[in-house]
C-alpha cells in the first residue's frame, strides 16, 4: 500500500536537511526561506531488522523492504492559507498525504536565521497549526455553502451535511485541530471527501544539537508540554548527525560513528517506525530463494486482503493462507522446520494477520 507523509514546518527549521537524510536525494538546503520551491518527493525503504534475519536464513536472490514516500513541503509561514508566501499551493501538497511530520527547530544557532527572529519552537507551532486550521475552515465553509439551500429547504441529507459542518467549524475555531474533534462514523464520512488538513495524524519531530539529542533540551521540555493533551509523539532528531550518517556509504562506518556519539540507530530509522505506528501499520513478510520481502498493511488487515496487497488477483481466487510466527521461523531455522514442530497454520479467509507473520497464499483465478 501506498503511505505518503508530508514534512511541514516554518522556513529554516531543518525540514530539507531531514528529507535528504531520509530519501538521500539532496533536495536544496540552504540558509533562507523559500529554497525548496517544488515540493520533493523521495521513496525510503523502511528499516526493519528482521528482513535481515529472514534473508541471512533464506539466502533469497533480492530482498526488497517495504517502503515510504516522503513529501518535503516548502516552509509555510504566516498568512500561508491566505497566499502569503507559496502558501496555497503547497497547503494542496499535504492534503495528499496519510500524515504529517511537523519538524519544530529547538536548537539555538546566531548563524541560521529563524524567519521570525527567535527561536520558539510552541510560537512556531501555533503559526502552522493555525494556517492549517484556517485552510480547513475554508473547505468546511464552502461545503456548508453548498448544502444551506437543500438544508433550508427540508432535506435530511443536507440538514445533515450542515449539522456536521457547523460541529467541525465551532471546534476549530475554538483554535483546535480537526483530529481532536469527538465524532462518530456517520460524521466522519461527511468529513472524510474534504480530506482535512487538520485531521491527518500528526509526529512532532524536534530538530536539536548535538549535544541535546538523547535527553532534549528547555525547547523539548516546552514542545512537550504544548502537545500534552494531543495524544501525539514527540521524537528528538539531530539533523545535523542524521546528514553525516547518510553521508556515510559504509554500514560499518555508520555503525562507528554512531557508536561514538553513543546512538544504536540512526534517528530516522526511530522516525519511520513512529511514522508507521502513528497510522496503525504492520509488515508481513514472504519468504522464498527468489525474493525475501516486506508488505505493509494496517493492523486488524484480514488474510485475503493483505493477499491483495501482493495482486487484486490472489484476493480474488484467495482459498487459504499458510502461516508461520516470525518467532518461530528465526527459531526453528527453516520452513520445513516450522512444518516438522507444528508451527505452520493453515488460516481462511477470517484469518486477521499478526505483525511478523510469515505468509504463503494459495490462490485459484
């Protein structure tokens, strides 16, 4: 399946220096607003340690991860929903996306210019959330427009549509988000074909120096406690590390320097994986001499369709999974090993798919 997430934030905060760092495509870094004029797009595969267990046993011919598109969207600023800036434009880009990673500066640096003279990563925030807020006021507005004469006019339909509309401008002009807001299924798909900004989940990535990023900083501490109620992680990156270790081509010498700086991984493999838990993902993997490889699908997926996720074709004529624990794969050493202690299940169509699970399909179209 394909998962987007869009990286927002003010100019200067480190959003292009991150997205290089995740996709290696080297997206215009430089100091002052406006340098990424077109929003880059860069697919990255996802870390994930045991598709190299899964390979070291398997000794398959290509092992092929799962992957991410990351959309590196130019820094927003003040009066963004209204044109200011390359404001409208690009506010469309993050409509498109599953999620949103808003990257926050909380570092101090005389030498980078903030575009609003000082360093306030809660100040900074606020200005997005309110140009996102803003965008979606509008799209809430023209949709209540549209529907006020059949409203007016006795239709349940558009009584309806209007009822949900005025719940959602009420709470967002009340300064909040429309992820926050209590509604039921039946609200939702009114909502969902606007494709709300403010709805999207939402990671807060807090740029810091060196020196902060294993325990943070008074930025962080503040960050954390503006966020506190929007059951949102925050995550702690140093762009500047994240850019000397993607500089490194060697995954030894990487390993080194990570090790000196007393890191196990590299913070965007820590951003990934939040990324995926924030949209409620999990990974299956196939195993075979031609191809060991990774699939994405969302938690509670039944059998048949994570079988759509490799081809339309095998949900279709799906007739039933053979299953095997990763646990027990890695254990036991082999597929026939699984076969031989009891650790293969065959599972129908009910079957809902554990993460880590290692999956045959037996289909017939």
């Amino acid at each position: 399946m394909a998962l987007k997430c869009g990286i927002v934030g003010l100019p200067n905060v480190g959003k292009s220096t991150l997205f290089n760092c995740l996709s290696k495509a080297k997206a215009q870094s430089a100091n002052f607003p406006f340098c990424t004029i077109e929003p880059n797009i860069g697919i990255i595969s996802v870390p994930d340690d045991r598709l190299e267990a899964l390979s070291a046993i398997v000794n398959p011919e290509r092992v092929m991860p799962t992957t991410v598109e990351i959309v590196d969207i130019a820094g927003l600023v003040k009066g963004a929903s209204k044109g200011e800036g390359l404001g409208n434009k690009f506010l469309g880009n993050i409509r498109e996306t599953n999620a949103i990673i808003h990257v926050l500066r909380c570092f101090d640096d005389d030498n980078i210019i903030h575009v609003d003279g000082s360093v306030d990563p809660v100040r900074d925030k606020e200005t997005i959330d309110m140009e996102l807020q803003l965008k979606d006021l509008e799209a809430l507005e023209k949709l209540r427009e549209k529907n006020a004469r059949t409203a007016k006019s006795g239709d349940k339909a558009g009584q309806k549509i209007l009822a949900v509309c005025d719940k959602y401008i009420a709470h967002i002009e009340a300064g909040n988000s429309a992820r926050s807001v209590d509604a039921t299924e039946e609200e939702l798909e009114v909502i969902d074909a606007l494709q709300l900004i403010t709805a999207k989940p939402v990671l807060y990535m807090c740029n810091v120096d060196e020196a902060s990023v294993k325990t943070g900083n008074k930025h962080v501490e503040a960050v954390k406690e503006a966020v506190k109620n929007e059951a949102a992680e925050v995550l702690l990156i140093a762009t500047a590390i994240e850019a000397e270790i993607a500089e490194l081509e060697d995954i030894e010498e990487q390993a080194m320097f990570l090790e000196e700086l007393g890191l196990e991984k590299p913070g965007v493999h820590y951003l990934i994986q939040s990324t995926y838990k924030l949209l409620n993902l999990q990974t299956y993997f196939t195993a075979g001499v031609k191809e060991v490889r990774a699939w994405t699908i969302t938690e509670g997926t039944k059998a048949p369709q994570a079988a759509a996720v490799i081809h339309t074709d095998f949900e279709k004529g799906f007739i039933r999974a053979e299953v095997m624990a990763y646990n027990d794969y890695v254990t036991l050493g082999s597929e026939q090993a699984c076969k031989d202690n009891g650790k293969l299940s065959v599972e129908g169509k009910d079957y809902v798919v554990k993460d880590g699970d290692i999956m045959h399909f037996r289909f017939n179209v």
